[in-house]
C-alpha cells in the first residue's frame, strides 16, 4: 500500500511563510489527483490546493495568490508554498492522492500561525 509522509509544519508569525513537501512511498499506480487538505479543531476538512488529472491546479478561494502547489512526477511528491499565513491557516495540513485504486491521506502536519 502507498504511504504519504508530510513534513515542512511548523510555528511561523503571521505574515511569514512555509513549505510543505509529501513524498509517496510503496507501490503505485495510476495517479488521478494529488494535493493538500487541511483541518481546524472541530471543523471539516477542507480542500486547499490539488493537481488532478491533465495538470489542473485548483485552490481554495482562501488561499489564492498565497499559495503555490507544484509535483515533481518523478519523485511522486507534491509541494505547498504557503506565503502571508493568516492565523486562519492553522491546521493540521494532510497530504492527499486519489489514484485508480483509491484514496490515501498523510498523517498530517501541524501548521500553527501566531503572534
């Protein structure tokens, strides 16, 4: 089975910036979509940015124009660059990948934005 390790969370003042890498490990297949998730205490989890199929990026409307997704296909990893974090981005931030035999989720990163 696939296994998706995040890495790149952390504390970071509003205004700051951070990166978050996945790299998926295992046995693959045929790869559908691949992207970020992210979950507040007692809130849903919400989508934040994907790379679905053809190369489409989709973000969330929060998070346009502060935030990069990129993949490097070789290396079946999938980056976030998170420029002017708000205090509203913190959450725990799950790696996700939607390939032809189904869905496996990271175990997160904890991203925490604050003065």
């Amino acid at each position: 089975q696939v296994q998706l390790a995040e890495s790149g969370g952390g504390l970071v003042q509003p205004g700051g910036s951070l990166n978050l890498s996945c790299a998926a490990s295992g046995r693959s297949f045929a790869v559908y979509a691949m992207g970020w998730y992210r979950q507040a205490p007692g809130k849903e989890r919400e989508l934040v940015a994907i790379i679905g199929e053809g190369g489409i990026l989709n973000y969330a409307d929060s998070v346009k124009g502060r935030f990069t997704i990129s993949r490097n296909k070789a290396r079946n990893t999938v980056f976030l660059r998170m420029n002017n974090l708000k205090p509203e981005d913190t959450a725990v931030y799950y790696c996700y990948l939607n390939q032809r035999v189904g869905v496996n989720w990271g175990q997160g990163t904890q991203v925490t934005v604050s003065s």
